[in-house]
C-alpha cells in the first residue's frame, strides 16, 4: 500500500470515552431519538444491494453496535470486517453479526481513527467501505487522511458510502433536527426520556461542514460517481466509487 505522505492530528478521546461509556444504551438512543434512523441503515442496505456483488467484501467503520453491518446482511450475503475504537461498542456489534450471520463476519479490530494505523494488517481488495454516522467526528484534516486511507484499500470499483452529518451556511437544518431529536426524547416515558436527556448530554465532538466541501474532498482524493443519495435535513448518506482506471 502506498504511503499518502499524510500525518493524523492527536485529538482528544472524549466522543470514544462517552461512546465507551454508553455503549449499552446506544441502541435505545438511536432508533428512538434519531429521526429516520432505521431508513437511514435501510437505504445503506439498498446501496450495497444494487452496487455489489454477493460474498462482497465490506469494512463498517466505526460499527458501533453493528446496526449498519445487521440491516445489510439481512438483505444481501456479503463479508463484513468490523472496526470501532470502542472495544465494548465492538463487542457488542460483534455478537449481534455473529449470532444473526456468523458466516458474514472475517475480522474485527479495534482502533482509533484518529490516532492508530488502523489500516495496518488489511489488503488492499475491499468492494466497500460503509461508515453511518461516524467520520463527522472527526476534524477535517484528519478526515482528509482517513479518506485517503479508504481509497487505497477499496479495490478499483469499489464504493465509499457514508452517512455523515452536514451543516449548510445560511440554512437551518442543523438547528430542525436537534430540534426533532428533543422532541422525540420528550415523547418517550418519562424515565427514559430522562435517561435519554443524560446521554445527549454527553455528546462527542463533531465537525460538520457543507455537502460540497466533502464532495470536492472526495473528488480530490479520486473518487468519481460522488452523490448524495439520502438526506433527512442535516443527515445525507453520500456515495463514491473509486475509478475502475487510473
């Protein structure tokens, strides 16, 4: 693999340590409080259902609990490599692939995307890497690197798909769907919506930037067939697919 001549920044470990922290109750956070969550982790599955071939190979990066990897191996026979840097977030998404699909799971590791090579010990003949809610956690340097990292594994034709968080200058979207969020945490039986309230509390850092800030990032790095095909206000799933030539 060559190398990108690119160095990750050291950032803090705060949004691995409250994952970490939370890892039980991700699960219930999610599909209670996100809006659309669950059609978010359906159209992930769709993708990979019209753009690969089964027996596919696929990295989940940053798995967390395996929501991501369990909806798409419900709806097509792929091989999926799992990576987070919450080792109890892993352990868990782990069990939830291995009791459902065992046969979908050729490897796990846990690392920091941040601060670890985590590309260390894998080829170079990935058919997709999947990501949901995860690379917006990490400042756009650093995410310039990890991009780069993911075109190098992907075998040519191989698709990047991500779910990512976005803020557009002069809209609100952002604004509407922490506004969304809170009202469906409200909603909930009080004691959860309590509980629910303490984890929101204890949010990661996330750095958001514009749709096309990340589609010029990716088309840079050689990625063509770059579009946004799933948005829910601030929450868009894009796709890329790296050149079959060149």
């Amino acid at each position: 693999m060559k190398n990108s001549g690119l160095k990750l920044k050291s950032i803090d470990e705060s949004t691995i340590a409250c994952y970490e922290r939370h890892s039980n109750a991700y699960d219930l956070y999610q599909v209670a409080v996100v809006p659309h969550y669950q059609e978010m982790l359906d159209i992930v599955s769709l993708a990979c259902l019209r753009y690969l071939m089964p027996n596919s190979k696929i990295i989940d990066l940053g798995c967390g609990t395996g929501n991501a990897s369990l909806t798409i191996v419900r709806r097509i026979p792929v091989k999926i490599f799992l990576i987070d840097g919450s080792s109890s977030m892993m352990g868990i998404a782990y069990e939830k692939i291995r009791s459902t699909s065992p046969e979908a799971l050729i490897g796990s590791k846990v690392a920091n995307l941040s601060r670890e090579n985590w590309v260390e010990g894998l080829d170079c003949g990935y058919d997709a890497i999947i990501s949901t809610l995860v690379l917006e956690h990490l400042p756009l340097e650093d995410y310039k690197v990890v991009l780069q990292k993911c075109f190098e594994i992907l075998k040519p034709g191989g698709w990047l798909m991500a779910v990512e968080g976005y803020d557009e200058e002069g809209s609100d979207i952002m604004q509407w769907f922490n506004e969304e969020m809170e009202a469906r945490r409200i909603s909930l039986d009080p004691e959860i919506s309590g509980f629910v309230g303490k984890l929101r509390n204890d949010n990661g850092v996330h750095y958001y930037t514009s749709k096309r800030q990340k589609e010029t990032l990716w088309r840079d790095i050689g990625f063509d067939r770059v579009n946004v095909i799933w948005q829910y206000l601030s929450v868009a799933l894009m796709i890329g697919r790296k050149s079959e030539v060149g």
